[in-house]
C-alpha cells in the first residue's frame, strides 16, 4: 500500500493496527488469557503483561497504532497520515509480529 503511486497511508495505518492487534489477541488467546472487544493495543499489552511482562513492556511503543482502528476510518478532525507516520505505523506492526513469533516459539 506504500510501495504503489500513489500510496495508501490510510489504509496502511488501518491495517498496521489491525495486524498488531490481531497477534497479540492470539497471543491472549494461546495463553487462555480472556480479553473484552477492544481495539486498544495498550489495554491488550496490559493483559498479556499477565504471560510476558518483558515482551508486553517491549511493545509499549505500539499503543500508538490504536486510533488506526476507528478514528482514521472517520474523516474529519484528524489530519491524514503521511508517508513517515504510514511507514512508522507498519513498521511497529512487525515488531508486534516478530515479538509474538518469537515468544510462541520459545514456548
């Protein structure tokens, strides 16, 4: 979505989150850790703290991705991401990828 002309930051903010959400709700689930329907990555990393304090601290930074979820759906008050906040965005995404990979192997 970033590498075509012209790019797609919205939906690549959208689908960072979503990605980053969507592993560490696996990661939840693996650990038969219950979790509410929430998109909010800090209030997931606060749960999996309960499995893997070291890894949830380590992803900190990802809490930045949850108003992808919702509010970039929503024209308005927010400005569009550009480029930079697009790649950071992905970029945060696979950290929560290979953060969770490796954890679950380690198991």
């Amino acid at each position: 979505m970033l590498a075509v002309d012209p790019p797609f930051p919205y939906a690549a903010c959208f689908h960072a989150q979503q990605a980053a959400e969507k592993y560490l709700k696996a990661t939840l689930t693996w650990h038969q850790i219950e979790f509410p329907k929430t998109h909010s990555i800090r209030q997931v990393l606060d749960l999996l703290s309960q499995a893997d304090a070291e890894t949830a601290a380590g992803l900190a930074d990802a809490s930045v991705l949850s108003p992808y979820a919702v509010d970039i759906r929503y024209p308005g008050d927010q400005p569009e991401p550009d480029l930079q906040e697009a790649h950071r965005a992905t970029d945060l995404a696979r950290k929560v990828r290979d953060a969770v990979l490796s954890m679950l192997r380690a198991l």
